[in-house]
C-alpha cells in the first residue's frame, strides 16, 4: 500500500470552461490553491459533471486530491445522515 487519501467536505466555485493541455482547472471555496483535474484520468467526464452540478446547486461533496500536485482524484457527495 503506497498511501491513504483521506477525503474532506468542500464547496466547488467553478469548474474550467476547458482543458489547459490535459489539466481542467477548478476553483475550490476558501482555497488558495490551483485544483484540477485530468482529461486523461479514467472517470473524467462523470468527474467533472459531478463537480459542475456541485458548482449549481452549492452543495459539498468529499473532494479527496493529490499532496502536493493538487489533482482532484474523487470527489462523491457525502453519505445521507441517518
């Protein structure tokens, strides 16, 4: 096992019009840092759809991202509370 990746609750502000090369930018609320995603990325058109609907309609979703580089690998809405 190389690492674990703990996801965290994050709101999404905007996601790129298009791709820089094979980066999608996408703005986090509250973060300094430059998010994105790859094209090349397996999952990548239901990744950035589930991030541009979260874009619409404000909710949270578990975004889980790469230290470091800051590629979005997951991002899921939370589970339903009980």
């Amino acid at each position: 096992m190389k690492s674990i990746l703990s996801p965290f609750a994050r709101r999404i502000e905007q996601v790129g019009e298009a791709p820089e090369g094979e980066k999608l930018a996408v703005l986090i609320f509250m973060s300094p840092a430059r998010h994105f995603i790859l094209t090349s990325r397996p999952g990548y058109p239901e990744l950035r759809s589930r991030l541009e609907e979260a874009v619409r309609s404000g909710q949270k979703l578990l975004v889980t991202t790469e230290p470091g580089q800051m590629e979005i690998l997951d991002a899921r809405l939370p589970p339903a509370a009980p």
